[in-house]
C-alpha cells in the first residue's frame, strides 16, 4: 500500500503558483515516492529532513514511517530552497 502524500499550507501556495508542467512532473514524482520513499528521497542531516528532486525543484519533505505519510513541508528552485 502507498505512502500517503500532505503539503503544509506553505507548500501548497508554492505548489499553485507554479507553472502547470512542473505542478504535473512533481505530481508525477510524489507517485513514484508514495510507492517507494528510500529509493527517491536524500537525507537532509542537518535539518533532519528529506529533499526530492524534480529537474530544478526540490521538495523538502518529512516521512512518517510508521503512518506512512510523506509530508512536503516546502518546495522551490534548487538555488533558493535551502536558504530558508
């Protein structure tokens, strides 16, 4: 059974202001991680978090492993994402 996929209300508004290509290809990638996290995801150790990459977005995300819930924290351009 798949993972189950939240966005924060933060990175939902990032989600909607994107363009409709890349709203789908990060559509297309949560697919892929609900089905399998450990094989599309990369620790962040030093925030203690995951990021997902989608060409050049980056999701940051959480997982809940017990709930098997991934939970997308943030989104943005991979030259921005990780100055917050």
């Amino acid at each position: 059974m798949p993972f189950r996929v939240e966005f924060t209300e933060l990175a939902a508004d990032k989600y909607r202001k994107l363009d409709k290509t890349t709203q789908d290809r990060i559509v297309k990638k949560l697919r892929e991680v609900a089905e399998n996290p450990k094989r599309h995801v990369t620790s962040l150790r030093s925030i203690g978090a995951f990021k997902i990459r989608v060409g050049d977005c980056r999701l940051i995300a959480d997982i809940d492993w017990i709930e098997e819930v991934v939970y997308v924290l943030t989104l943005g351009h991979r030259s921005t994402i990780y100055r917050h």
